[in-house]
C-alpha cells in the first residue's frame, strides 16, 4: 500500500513538473514575441512626434519668454532715464518768466515790478508742485509735529500755546502721505516763571 503511495505521489510530480516547464516555455516564447510592430509600433512614433511637438513648442515659448524680458526691461530703464522730461517741461514756462522778470528789473529799475514778478513765478511752482500731487505743509498756527516739522529756534511768549508754529522759514511738501522734507519752522515756548520771594530771599 505504501509503494503505490509513493508511485502516486512520483506521477503526480513528474505531472506537476510537465506542467510548469511548459507554462515556462510559453511565457518565454510570449516573451519574445512582444516587439513592438504593426498598429502598436505606429502608435509609439505617433507618441515620440507629439512628445518632440511639445519640446519644440516650450523651446520657442521659452525663447519668446527670454524676448520679452529683455524688452521690457530696456523700456524700464528708457522709462527711468526719462522720467524727469514731464516735470522739467512744467518747469520751463516758470523758468522763462523768472528770466523775463530779471531783464524787466535790470532795465526798469522798478523794486514793485520785480516783486510782481516775483509773485507770480512763485504761483507757477506751486501750480506745478499741485500738478505733481505735492502739497505744502500746513505750518503757521499748526501745532508743531515732529513729523511734518523741523523746530529752529523755540522763541517764548504767552500769546500762543507752547510748541506752536510762529513762522515758517522753509516750506516742507509732502507727496501723497511721505514726507519730500519737512518744514522748518520757528516755535513758541512758555515764558520762564518768575522766581517766588522765598527763593529770591535765599
């Protein structure tokens, strides 16, 4: 019983074994049959022309990229170099008159037409500085503001709070909310205090 047993188990492996050498031989054969051709070769060239159509295209966009940056990087500094041309050309017609006033005065002699003069040139440049959105600094009157003012001189009296601005001396601007400079200006202080009789005594 045991011997036919065996002889069994001895079939059923020289079967088993049969069977995978053939199932191995097939894979191989599978194998070496699966080199691209017919439809599916011509799908994998369609693949690498798209592919090649697409590196082509970022080169060219790259390019196109690299254009553009050095364009408008020439216009930046054109833009830079000029940027000045709009405001000079404001400037021009005040320029003119100033040298008209000066020639009038030379030849006139006239300390009231000079000042007339004067008077408007001045009205130019403020029309200009408006132009250009800078305003002045709001000073004589103004409590005085570190930020907006420079104090030159503190001067006492008691006809005004103390740090109150007396006199303008430069005028300050001010371009949108930064400060160009800041005003200089002359402030009020309180007058000193009388010294009291126990202190005199001493």
């Amino acid at each position: 019983m045991s011997t036919e047993n065996e002889n069994a188990e001895d079939v059923r492996d020289e079967t088993l074994a049969d069977a995978l050498a053939e199932a191995a031989d097939a894979i191989a054969e599978e194998a070496e049959s699966a080199e691209p051709s017919g439809a599916y070769g011509g799908e994998r060239t369609d693949v690498e022309a798209e592919r090649d159509q697409y590196f082509d295209q970022w080169k060219r966009t790259q390019a196109e990229l690299e254009n553009f940056r050095k364009r408008a990087q020439r216009e930046l500094e054109l833009a830079l170099r000029y940027s000045s041309v709009p405001l000079i050309r404001e400037l021009l017609p005040a320029m003119d008159n100033l040298s008209r006033t000066v020639q009038a005065a030379e030849q006139s002699g006239n300390v009231e037409d000079l000042l007339q003069g004067l008077r408007m040139i001045q009205s130019q440049f403020d029309q200009v500085f408006s132009n250009q959105s800078a305003q002045p600094i709001k000073t004589v009157g103004e409590p005085f503001d570190p930020n907006l003012h420079e104090a030159l001189q503190q001067i006492p009296t008691n006809e005004h709070p103390p740090m109150t601005v007396l006199q303008e001396v430069e005028r300050g601007y001010v371009l949108f909310d930064r400060v160009i400079r800041p005003s200089k200006v002359l402030v009020s202080a309180a007058l000193p205090q009388p010294a009291a009789e126990g202190d005199q005594d001493k």
